[in-house]
C-alpha cells in the first residue's frame, strides 16, 4: 500500500490536471466560441447568477485575479458586448460586472463545449471518487467565495 500524497504532491498534481483539461478547452473554446478558458469562467460566474452581476471585487476573488488584472480582462469583453461595468447600486463607488444578453448567448452555446470536455476528462473516475473530490476541491475553495 502506498502512502497517502504530501500536501506538496497533491497540489502538484492537482496543477497538472488542471493545466492539461484548461489547455484542451482552451483550444476547442478559441476555436469555435473566441474565447479564452478565463473568460469563459468569467462570464460562466457571473451567468450562475440571477441577476447576471457580481461586484467587481468578489469577481476578482472568485477567479483569482487582483482587481486590476480584471478590469483588464472585462474590458476585452465590453468591447465585444458579452458583459459590461455598472455601477454599485448600494454603493455609487463601487462597481459590479453585468452579464449582457450576447455574452449570455454565447456562454449557453459555449457550456456544451466544456461540458463534453469535463465528462471526457471524469469518465473514468468512480461516482464516490468524484464526489469526494469534488467535496474536497470545494473545502480547499471555500475561503475564494464571495460572502453571502
């Protein structure tokens, strides 16, 4: 019986397989979407959400970016239509990025694209592996979410 991975193994790893499964859709989502993996995630947060927005800052939180680095990125995507920087309505100074109705459209057809990637990658993991890696994935990100 082998022993259980260190922290520094698992997390090796783990970048390994992310590297590998970003790099195949971001290939496929160039190709038939124009988009990049990170602005797929991007507008795929924000399409979670009823009402399309998400503050800037929990934006940036969630995907990993500093603020800076995201206003980069939404502004490639309001030069497209696909989302665009609305002010705060709680607070004029702040700002929240809103999902606009073409980058809605765009994100419906792009999600097949990743879906038939996800189940690729998965299909030979057991149901209980899954989940528990998926549970486990969740307590490790739990600290990126937004507040509630």
């Amino acid at each position: 019986m082998t022993a259980p991975p260190q922290a520094l193994d698992f997390v090796l790893a783990l970048s390994r397989a992310h590297g590998g499964v970003v790099l195949r859709m971001r290939q496929d989502l160039a190709a038939f979407h124009g988009l990049d993996f990170g602005d797929f995630t991007l507008l795929y947060l924000l399409g979670r959400r009823s009402d399309g927005r998400l503050p800037t800052n929990d934006l940036a939180r969630l995907l990993g970016l500093s603020v800076s680095e995201l206003v980069r990125r939404i502004v490639l995507l309001e030069k497209t239509g696909f989302a665009e920087r609305v002010p705060e309505p709680a607070i004029a100074t702040q700002r929240q990025v809103m999902l606009r109705p073409g980058g809605r459209q765009l994100l419906r057809s792009a999600i097949a694209t990743v879906e038939a990637h996800c189940k690729a990658h998965v299909h030979e993991i057991l149901a209980s592996d899954l989940a528990s890696a998926h549970a486990t994935l969740l307590r490790m990100s739990v600290h990126m979410e937004p507040d509630a």
